[in-house]
C-alpha cells in the first residue's frame, strides 16, 4: 500500500483524475451513454478543472468517452447510440481510491489556488490592466503571503503577470500587439518542433485525432470548448512530443495567454471559426503522410489565419469597457 502511495503521489493530476474515471467507467458505475462534465468531477475530486479537461481528453483518444452535440462528453466509443443519460454524478457513489484521494489533496498550498487564479487572471486582462493586491489574494483564499508569492512567482514565469516599477503585481492588459507577440513566436517555436517531433510521434493517437476531425468537419453544431480541446491534442501529438525539452517548455509558456484570451472569448458567447477545424486535420493528414515539411508550412498557415481571427474577436470586446465580474483581489489600473 505504501508503494502505491508513493506512486501515485509522483503522478500529475491529470493522470490520477484519469485513473480514477477509467477505472469507474470499467466497473460500470460511470455507464455508457452518460454525460461527464469538468465542473461536478472537479468538484467531487476536489481539484481544478484543467486537470479533468486533460483527462477526458485522453480517455476520449482511447475511445472510452467521446463529444458529442452537447456539453462535455459521453461515456463509451464515438459510434456508441446509447444517451445522452444525464445524472447527477454525485449520487452514482464512484469508487475513488484513498491512495487517488490523498495524492489529489496533499498538493502544496499554491497547487491548490493556482489554477482558479490563472483562470480569473485570464477572464480579466482582455479588459485593461488590472493590479493584484497580495494581502486580498492571502485573505480571498485563507492562505498565507508565502503561498501568494508563489503563485505570483508562476504566474510571472507564464508570462501572465508582471512586476511594475513599483514592486506592485499587474496582469494585462492583453492587446493586439500582445497577440501578435505571442504568435510570432509560435511562428518561430512550433514548425521546428513539429518537424523535430515528427518520427516519434504516436500514430495510434494521429490517427485517431484525424479521424475525430473529419467526422467533426461534417458536423453542423459548433462547440467552441471542442475545438479548442482538438487544438490542444494537435499540440500535445504533433508538437510537444519534440525530444527539446527546452523547446517544449518555451511553447507551453507562450501559450498560456494566447489560450486564456482564446477562453475568455469562448466565454462571451463569440463562436469559434470552423476553419481550424480544416487547418487542424490538414496538419493530421501531412504528418500521417509522411509530408512533415508541408504540415510545418500548413502550421504557419494555421497561425496566421488563427492570429487574424483572434484580434478581430478582441476588437469585438474592446467595445466593453469591464468583464461581468472580476475577483476581489483585483484593482483597476487607469491607463
């Protein structure tokens, strides 16, 4: 039991969240046809959303859950005609291991907190510049300045918040030129590493991204959520995979805001564009190929038609002067 303790406490996130479903959709208390949402699993597990988004994302490339015209997933293959069930996940008693329970809870204290603040540093900056006080984080939270510090210091690594001049912490604002920025160093970070990544890349997985594209394209529903989960296994597949580990964490950090403005806008009701749809498969299908040099150049192509239609949607919310709501450890800065 001890070992597997251990072993479980050196995993991600994403990977006990994973286990745990994986192992309840098996026994059948997650049965097929049932829709799984991020929200009510976080919630039971007690952890963030982004490591359950990862985890159905995987389970979705095993065939164990898929999309579906709707919200979230159903449990069971893509040609599955069982569902949509919807039931309220907590009352079907999931079997969730002490060892998964105690290795999701005995996170630091700023793995804790730290991705809803990335979550409400991103629902804020495409509205202006805004100032983060520590002592109203400490006190929102229940957690000390140490702790604060920390996530703050992770934060300012991602590139999603900075110090100014006067030692105060400040995120955003997210502009144009800032998008622009960022995607000119995809430009430059992502083709190469594609091309680096190219031989070692699990096929099995390629192909069953490829396929979900296809049947995806034909389609007429948009979900924006889903897209950008095809977005991010296209990244994990094709990219990451590089052997640079350098070169692999450069482009996760760059990401990072573009995805975040790429939320909020999802999250003011601005649709996706279908197109990357067609962009994404066409990468899929090159690399399958073998044509990795073509499906680099359809990636820069990706990029600059994906930047365009980011800054038109941005331009689209400058007309709002303030986000709904914003956390209350956030101060507006007047430019």
């Amino acid at each position: 039991m001890a070992m597997v303790r251990m072993q479980q406490s050196q995993q991600h996130r994403y990977e006990i969240v994973e286990e745990v479903l994986r192992t309840n959709i098996a026994s059948g208390r997650l049965p097929e046809g049932l829709v799984l949402l991020e929200g009510p699993i976080a919630e039971i597990l007690q952890t963030s959303r982004a490591p359950v988004q990862k985890a159905l994302q995987r389970l979705e490339v095993d065939r164990l859950v898929h999309r579906f015209d709707g919200r979230g997933y159903l449990v069971g293959p893509p040609e599955s005609r069982v569902g949509p069930l919807r039931k309220e996940i907590k009352s079907l008693g999931l079997d969730i291991p002490e060892a998964a329970d105690e290795a999701l809870q005995s996170r630091s204290s700023w793995e804790r907190i730290y991705d809803i603040v990335e979550t409400d540093v991103a629902g804020c900056v495409v509205f202006g510049q805004y100032r983060i006080v520590e002592n109203s984080l400490a006190e929102h939270f229940g957690v000390s300045r140490t702790v604060v510090r920390e996530v703050l210091s992770r934060l300012q690594e991602r590139g999603l918040v900075r110090k100014n001049q006067s030692s105060h912490w400040i995120a955003g604002p997210l502009t144009a030129k800032t998008i622009r920025d960022h995607f000119a160093l995809r430009r430059l970070l992502e083709p190469p590493a594609l091309i680096e990544a190219a031989p070692l890349v699990d096929r099995d997985q390629l192909e069953a991204l490829y396929e979900d594209l296809k049947e995806r394209e034909c389609v007429a529903f948009d979900d924006g959520e889903s897209l950008e989960a095809f977005e991010s296994r296209l990244i994990d597949i094709c990219v990451l995979t590089t052997p640079n580990e350098m070169l692999a964490q450069l482009i996760r950090d760059n990401l990072l805001p573009v995805l975040a403005s790429e939320r909020l806008l999802r999250q003011l009701g601005l649709p996706s564009d279908r197109a990357a749809l067609t962009e994404h498969r066409l990468i899929a299908e090159l690399i399958l190929r073998g044509a990795v040099d073509a499906a680099a150049a359809m990636l820069v192509r990706h990029l600059d038609a994906a930047m365009n239609r980011n800054i038109a949607q941005m331009k689209i919310v400058a007309v709002i002067s303030e986000p709904s709501s914003v956390a209350a450890y956030f101060t507006r800065v007047e430019a």
